[in-house]
C-alpha cells in the first residue's frame, strides 16, 4: 500500500500573545510549524504502515524551508518527504493548492490513499482534502475520528457530525481528512530527528509534476482576498465580580438579564 | 465555471441555497441562509432557490417556500438517506450546469463543507469557507464574502470575479432567518438522482444521532463550557444542568477532553471546534491561546475562576472570581428564582 500524508507549515500559535488594548491575539514574527491535525495523518498513516506494510510519503507544498516538516515527519517514521515548491505555486487559493498536490499524487503513482488534516490553522477553510479527492475524482471522507478497519481493498471510516456520527464503507483510492480524536501522535525519537536530518528531500517544480500553469497560483485561482482587516476589537472593560458566591451569581444573573442573554 | 466575459457571466442567474439535511428535516441553518440569501437576491433581482437532497425532503416544499425561497429545487430519494457526499455533489453539479445559478451559498457545517469544496473544484468554481459576511458589490455586481481567517485573528473579504458560479459556506448562527410566511408560496421542481451518482464510492453502514447527550455547538446560542478546573466527569454534570437551565450546550478545553471527562466532539479551540455563541461561559478554563481561537468571537463571554488573573479572566466582558463548584449551584438557585 501507498499512503501520501499532506502536511501544510502553519505559523505556531503558542507564541502568540494577547494585545491588552484589542483583546485579540498578536502573532507577528513567530516560527512556523506543522499544522496541528496534520500530526494525527501522519500517525495514522504510521500506524497502518506498523500492521500492514505500506510506504508513508509527507508532501508539503511551501517554500523551500517547508522541508522541515517533511523531516519531521520522517523522524517519526514516514519513508520519505516531496517538496512541491516553486514561484509560480505562490497565491493559490484552496482550488489551486488542491490541483497542484493531487499532480503530485499522480506523479508519485500508485498511490492508494491521501491523509489530510481536517483542516489548516491558519487558512482555516477545510478544503483542501476534499479538493485533492475531487481534483483526482477519487472517493472522500472528511472530520475521519477512526478508521476501524483498513485492508487492502478498502476501509471503514467514523466521520464526526454536529448530532453524531456515522461509519462508511469506502473503496481505495480514496482521500481522508482527520479530526484529534483519531490517535495520540507518537514523540519522534532523538536518533529518529538526526537521521531525518540528513534524508535528501527532493524539490518538484510544476513542471516536474506536469501542472498545467493556467491553473496554479495567482492567476489559476478562482478566490482573490480583496481586502483583510482586523476583527472588532472587544469590550475593553472587564466587570469583576468578587464576594459570597450567592453574591456573585446574583450579580451575575442580573447582568446576564439586563443585558437580554438570559 | 470560467466566466471571465460579460457574456459568460450573464448567462448564469439567482441565488441558490444548499439545504442542511439531516434525518430527512431540513435544518434551522437553512432557514438564516434564506434570510441571507433573500437579500442577496433582491440585490441582483434575481430568484432565491433552495436545493434540498435527502430522503423524504419534498415533505419540506411549503417550509422552504415559508421562509423565503422562490423555488423549491427537490432531489427526494431514499438513496439520500444517509451522508453520501459523492453522490450529493455528482447530483449538485449535473444541477449546477443545467440551471446556472450565479451564487451558491451552503452552511459550514461538518456536511456543508465535505459537500462543497467537492461541488466547486468539479464545477471549476471558486469556494469562500465560513462567511460571516455576504453582500453584493454595487459596482461589479460581484459578490463579496467576508470570513474570518487564523482562528478569527484577522477578517478577509474574498470575491471570485471571473468564475460561476460563486460559492460560499456559511457560518451558522451569524444570518438571521425571515419570519416564517405560511402564506408565502413558490414554484417548486422535483429532479431525480441518476444510475451510478450514488453508492459509487461508499457504503454508509451505520449512523449514531446523540439524542441523549446534544452536542451541536454550532448551532448553540449558549454554550457552558469546562475546563481542567472541572477536576471530572462528575463536574460536567454540574455544567450540563446550567447549559440545560439557560438551553445551552456544553463545551471543554482540551485539557478536560483529554483527561476523558466529556468526549472530544465537545472541544472548542484550536484542534476542536470554533463556535459563535451569543454567550460562552468559561468554567475552570484558563484561556490558553489555542483554546481563545475557537471562541473569542462569541459576543458575551464569561469567565468563573479561583484565579483572577489569568488570559480568560482578562479577555471576559464578565469575570467571576469564586470556586465553581459553589458558583454554578448558586447560579442555579438564582436562575429558577426569577
Ligand atoms: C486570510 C485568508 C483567507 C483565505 N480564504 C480562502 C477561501 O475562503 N477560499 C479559498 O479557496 N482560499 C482561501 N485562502 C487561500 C488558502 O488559505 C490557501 O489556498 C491555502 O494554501 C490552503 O488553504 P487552507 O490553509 O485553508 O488549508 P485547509 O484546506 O484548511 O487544509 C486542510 C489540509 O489540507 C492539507 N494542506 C493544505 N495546504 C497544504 C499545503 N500547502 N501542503 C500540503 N498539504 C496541505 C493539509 O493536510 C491540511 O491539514 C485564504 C487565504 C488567506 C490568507
Ligand atoms: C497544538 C495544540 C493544540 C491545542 N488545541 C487546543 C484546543 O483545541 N482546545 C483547547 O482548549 N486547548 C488546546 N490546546 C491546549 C492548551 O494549550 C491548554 O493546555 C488547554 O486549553 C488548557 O486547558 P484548561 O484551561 O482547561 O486547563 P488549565 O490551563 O489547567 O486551567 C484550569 C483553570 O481552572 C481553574 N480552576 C481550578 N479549580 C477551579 C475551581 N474549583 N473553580 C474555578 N476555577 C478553578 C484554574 O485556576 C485554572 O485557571 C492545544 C495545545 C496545543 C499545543
């Protein structure tokens, strides 16, 4: 089996700060790391490596520093990283990002099943796995919170719903994007960073997966942000409410009260 | 699709609107995206519709006429029953193509955004995630979506010029829906799902609703949530008879999911859900950044803690300083006072 894992470097929020005056988080000049649901793929990936035999491949498309978070992926135990990088990739939207590794996928051939985060902490938008599925025209199962069962034919995926959830029955090939509750991701080893350290991580270029430049970068997506400005800032004034817990409730409640909320 | 021409461009007309479906009821969100989408439409003059797939959705005509839209576009069929995203797209986009529609809106639910992004790359359209935001561009006539982006940190404004149509989820709880018309009635077709659009590539086996213990954060004007402070799965009872008293849902840090107190589909935050309550009640929670993402954008936010200083307690418009094990009773008996 074949599994590619696609890792996207995110900025790391836990550098973040509060600004006392907005009330909203400040994330100027901080380090980029492996976007957090993009640990769980991997280990899931890792994992059906350990009980059935498969090559785990990380794919990043990013600047050539990206190659980070392929080697730390190989140090927690993926064969091998492919970055995608190149100029004419920067400014994708979803649509464009979505096509450019789905070429990857069919460059790097034979590939049985794509694992994607659910979703990138910093674009947000989620849309990229069932993008790559779509591009591909492969089956998709998204917010995956286990894969029960995984054989060589096919397996079970548990999707997360806001009332519940459900347990498909899915063909390979086929692209899942995971949730947390899936694993707990393994810590790489020492020896595991070292060695990851020294794989060569080979760079693709469009032209080396064979992408069309009509529809990458800029120019290939269909989405333009327009314009981006902070959020409204919130209320300044914090109402402290101190004393018996009776008096607290009360006080509380009144406020909720006039103030419509409850 | 490429519209990149005035020409292209007009030949695709009205406002669609993708139905939350579940169990065969269309869902509340459906009817804030009408109100939404009504506005939208009287902006273009132009016709609202609301495509509805499931099974025994037809039941749903006058409901969907009752709340705004101008056409009722059913795809009634038992194949339906159960989420099977490739099917609903493949029927979607056959949709898409014979009727043009010009905007495309759908709720950002765990459906609405496995369903979509699938719809927009076959249909070569651009996608807008999570709009809090939508109107129409008095000059180009375009439609200008505005979202939130790095976990509610900054507020993009996104257009798709040259391609239709444009398509955009939605954010529950941010749109208001009209007020139901009984009165109000429309047009409505019925089309069919084709041989081999559903079951082609998966078998729903099992489907789990949890009626007992509601989640639906999305969806809750009130969320009561805990955190490490809690100290147990006994203390989230606690919580759920304040979110029960004030009809809310309850909510966790990660710290309290991981310690096996509530189940994960609870977590708000970075690595859980963003919700938008009219009111969030932090318990227990510190308010570490990666929980703040997933919640500062609620309006009213509250915060009891033993600690008065901490990140929660600074942001909140209401900090309560106090052991909540003796806050939330007196909350209670305060609440069923009057
Ligand atoms: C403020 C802002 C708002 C934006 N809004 C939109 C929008 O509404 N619509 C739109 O089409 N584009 C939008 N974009 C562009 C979008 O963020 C980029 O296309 C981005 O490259 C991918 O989207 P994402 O971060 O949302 O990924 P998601 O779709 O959230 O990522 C899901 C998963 O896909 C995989 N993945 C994503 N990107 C990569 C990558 N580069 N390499 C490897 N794996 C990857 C990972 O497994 C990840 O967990 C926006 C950009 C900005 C800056
Ligand atoms: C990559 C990554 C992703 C993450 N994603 C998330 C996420 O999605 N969501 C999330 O929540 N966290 C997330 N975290 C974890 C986050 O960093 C914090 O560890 C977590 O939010 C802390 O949870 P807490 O506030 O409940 O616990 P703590 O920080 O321990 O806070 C407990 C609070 O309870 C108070 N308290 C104790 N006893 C009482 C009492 N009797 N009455 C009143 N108050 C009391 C304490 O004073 C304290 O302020 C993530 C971390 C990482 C690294």
């Amino acid at each position: 089996m074949k599994i590619v894992v696609c890792i996207k470097q995110v900025p790391a929020t836990s550098d973040a700060k509060i600004d006392p005056e907005t009330k909203r988080i400040v994330r100027e000049g901080i380090k980029a790391v492996t976007n957090p649901f993009d640990a769980y793929a991997l280990e899931e990936a890792v994992r059906i490596k350990e009980r059935l035999g498969a090559e785990v491949i990380a794919l990043t498309m990013g600047p050539p520093r990206a190659d980070m978070v392929l080697r730390e992926a190989i140090a927690v135990g993926a064969d091998r990283g492919i970055l995608l990088s190149d100029r004419a990739f920067g400014g994708s939207d979803t649509w464009a990002t979505s096509y450019a590794l789905s070429k990857a996928v069919e460059r790097i051939g034979g590939v049985d099943l794509v694992l994607c985060g659910k979703q990138a902490i910093d674009g947000d938008t989620a849309q990229v796995g069932p993008g790559i599925a779509a591009q591909l025209g492969w089956a998709q199962a998204t917010y995956v919170m286990a894969m029960p069962q995984v054989d060589e034919g096919s397996f079970t995926a548990k999707r997360m719903h806001e009332d519940g959830w459900d347990l498909c029955r899915i063909a390979f090939p086929a692209v899942v994007t995971v949730v947390k509750d899936l694993n707990q991701p393994r810590i790489p080893t020492l020896k595991g960073r070292l060695a990851a350290q020294k794989v060569e991580i080979p760079t693709w270029t469009a032209a080396d997966v064979g992408a069309d430049l009509s529809k990458i970068g800029l120019d290939g997506s269909p989405t333009r942000v327009v314009k981006t400005e902070p959020p409204p800032a919130r209320n300044k004034e914090t109402l402290r409410i101190e004393g018996s817990a009776a008096d607290c409730a009360a006080a509380l409640v009144r406020e909720l009260r006039q103030k419509s909320l409850v | 699709m490429l519209a990149n021409t005035p020409a292209l461009r007009a030949e695709y007309r009205n406002v669609w609107v993708v139905a939350e479906v579940s169990g065969g009821k269309v869902q509340k969100v459906t009817w804030e995206l009408l109100g939404a989408a009504r506005r939208l439409a009287d902006a273009r003059s132009c016709e609202l519709w609301c495509v509805a797939l499931g099974d025994g959705v037809s039941k749903e005509t006058a409901a969907i006429h009752g709340y705004g839209a101008d056409v009722a576009l059913i795809v009634d069929d038992s194949r339906l029953a159960r989420f099977d995203d490739e099917a609903e797209a493949a029927a979607l986009v056959r949709l898409i193509g014979k009727y043009r529609p010009e905007i495309l809106v759908c709720a950002a639910t765990t459906r609405g955004r496995a369903l979509i992004p699938r719809v927009a790359v076959t249909s070569n359209s651009g996608l807008t995630a999570d709009c809090t935001g939508l109107a129409i561009d008095p000059e180009s006539g375009d439609l200008l979506q505005t979202r939130p982006a790095f976990g509610g940190n900054i507020m993009a404004t996104i257009r798709s010029a040259n391609h239709r149509p444009q398509m955009a989820t939605v954010r529950p709880r941010v749109m208001n829906a009209l007020d139901f018309d009984p009165a109000r009635k429309g047009q409505s077709i019925s089309e069919g799902l084709l041989e081999g659009e559903s079951g082609a590539f998966k078998t729903v086996l099992e489907v789990f609703h949890d009626e007992e213990n509601p989640v639906n954060l999305s969806d809750a004007r009130f969320i009561v949530a805990g955190g490490r402070g809690v100290k147990g799965a006994e203390g989230f009872k606690l919580l759920r008879k304040l979110a029960d008293a004030v009809g809310g849902a309850v909510g966790a840090s990660r710290a309290a999911v991981d310690s096996g107190w509530v189940p994960y589909n609870h977590q708000v935050g970075q690595t859980g859900q963003t919700v938008q309550a009219t009111v969030y009640v932090a318990c227990g929670i510190s308010g570490q950044i990666q929980h703040l993402v997933g919640m500062q954008s609620c309006d009213y936010i509250v915060a009891i803690d033993k600690n008065p200083d901490t990140p929660m307690m600074r942001l909140a418009d209401a900090a309560v300083v106090g052991d909540l094990y003796e806050i939330i009773p007196a909350m209670l008996a305060e609440l069923a006072r009057t």
